[in-house]
C-alpha cells in the first residue's frame, strides 16, 4: 500500500499504543496527527516522528470534549485537506472496588473511552461522509471479552466501544466508509511497567501474567500499530464491524490447563 497523502489522526498519541500507531503511520510515510490531552507527551511525540520521518504534527486534544474533537478534525483538514483514517486510542483506565466508586470515578473513564470515542468518531464522519471514504479504528480491549474485577467502568466503556463500532459501521457502510476495532491484551507500555514496579517478585508477578498468555509474552505497541495500519489500508477492503484480538491467544483461553488442571483430566473421555 503507498501511504503517500494519507491522513491519519491519532488521539492518546503521546505514549503508549497511541506512540507506537503513530509511528507506523509516519514510517510507513503518511501524515500523521497527534492529538494528545498532555502538550508535553505529544509535542515530544512529534518532534521524534519529524526528526525521523519528516511526518508528524501535534494538536491538544481532550477527547471528552465535543469543542476539541471537533477542532482535531478541523486541523487535520486544513493542514492537509482530507482525513483518511481516525484511530481512536485515547483511554484511560484504574481499579477501584464498585462499592467505594462515586460518579466522578466513573465518568472519568467512561468520557475519555467511550463519549471520546462516540465524539472524535461523529466530527471525522462528517468530513469523510463528504469524501466518500475514511477508516476508523477503535482501540478496544480484551475486556470487550472478558474482565478483572474492581474494573467495571472500563469493561463497561469498552464493551462500549465494541458495539459502537458495530453501529457505525453498519450505518456508514453504504457511504464506504468502515469501521473496525483492534482490541490489544497485554501491551509493553506504563501499566506493565507500574505492574513490574509493584511486584513483590518481579520474575514471579511476570511468570503469573504469561500464564494468563499463551505466547508468554506481552506485545510491543507496535504490534498493534501493524494492525492499525492493516484495518486502515485496502488489504482490509471488505471488513467493518470487526473487533479484532490482538492478545497473543488470552482471550482463547480459559484457564491455563497445564499449570492447574493437567492431570485428572489427562485421558479421560466424557461418555
Ligand atoms: N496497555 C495495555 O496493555 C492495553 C491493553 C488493552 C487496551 N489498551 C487501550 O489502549 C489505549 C492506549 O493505552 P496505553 O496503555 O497506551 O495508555 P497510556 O496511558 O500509555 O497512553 C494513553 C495516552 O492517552 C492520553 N490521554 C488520556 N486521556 C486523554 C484525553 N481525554 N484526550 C486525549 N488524550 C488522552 C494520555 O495522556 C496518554 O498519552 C487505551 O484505550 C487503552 O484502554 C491498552
């Protein structure tokens, strides 16, 4: 695929998944914008991207505002003329027991991943309703499968995100523009750090986690960021409304058979 005049915008840009999409984007050699609640994050984000690839410009954005989702798109049109492809990352997420979560708890997550995302998507649209063509690419997660307990606004806004990414699809398909969500497991960004750093025994918590992961490994945000670019480009032509893992097998599984329940299972028939 040539990337050449391609427009992505990418919000969260400046760590994490959001950093390893945008670069993709860039070295694949399309304009990217990075919009990014954190001026510092993402100005250091495009100074990197402009350093190596020439491509890369950066607009604060809190994507839980309908005023700088709006001014996002804005940019991305005057600056280049189009907007090819809207990768919505921007998340936020903690754990905290239901019982001790007031109203602020919960919409902190829920208006970042979810109204964020409902937003970024219903500005874009109008500009790539008129164009005849665009992508979007939902960040979801795992936890649109499954969750952990004490995480119930962020399983609750990304299952969210799984069916709005159904709904737009459907609805903006005829208008050829497609809709797709890209759900990571375990990613090498802050939070495994923060799980690493407060781990009594590292190479114990790490052990614990990989269980939990047929590959045994977590990913890189980069990974992700080839999937992005997959669901963006014309090798995905035909797909909308999909949620694609992106776990190295987690969701596959149930439970880890060989640490726990190998053996009264082993050559047993069920009659
Ligand atoms: N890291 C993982 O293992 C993992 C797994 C599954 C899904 N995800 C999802 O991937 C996405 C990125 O996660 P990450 O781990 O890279 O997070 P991160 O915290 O490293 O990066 C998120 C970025 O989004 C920015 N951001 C936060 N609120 C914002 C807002 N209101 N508007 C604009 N930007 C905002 C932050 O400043 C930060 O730069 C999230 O949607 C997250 O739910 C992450």
């Amino acid at each position: 695929m040539n990337w050449d005049g391609h427009v992505a915008v990418v919000t969260g840009a400046g760590s994490g998944i959001g950093q390893g999409i945008a670069e993709c984007f860039a070295e694949a050699g399309a304009e990217v914008v990075l919009a990014e609640v954190n001026p510092l994050r993402g100005q250091a984000v495009a100074a990197d991207l402009q350093d190596r690839f020439g491509k890369g410009l950066f607009i604060q954005t809190d994507v839980s505002k309908a005023a700088d989702c709006k001014a996002m798109v804005d940019y991305a049109v005057k600056t280049y003329g189009r907007l090819d492809t809207l990768v919505n990352n921007a998340g936020v997420n903690f754990v905290k027991p239901t019982l001790e979560m007031d109203e602020a708890d919960w919409d902190r997550v829920v208006n970042v991943d979810l109204k964020g995302t409902f937003l970024c998507s219903r500005y874009a649209l109008e500009v790539m309703a008129q164009q005849r063509s665009g992508a979007i690419v939902n960040i979801a997660s795992v936890h649109t499968v499954a969750t952990l307990s004490e995480a119930a606004p962020y399983a609750a806004a990304k299952g969210g995100v799984a069916m709005l990414t159904r709904a737009l699809a459907i609805e903006i398909a005829p208008l050829g523009i497609r809709v797709n969500a890209v759900s990571p497991g375990l990613t090498d960004t802050q939070i495994w750090q923060d799980i690493q750093n407060a781990a009594e025994n590292v190479e114990e918590a790490r052990q614990h986690w990989f269980d939990n992961i047929p590959m045994r490994r977590v990913q890189s945000s980069r990974e992700v960021g080839n999937v992005v670019l997959f669901l963006a480009s014309d090798q995905s032509s035909y797909m909308t409304g999909a949620n694609i893992m992106t776990d190295g097998g987690m969701t596959a599984q149930l439970i880890n058979r060989a640490r726990y329940a190998s053996k009264p299972l082993e050559g047993k028939v069920n009659r």
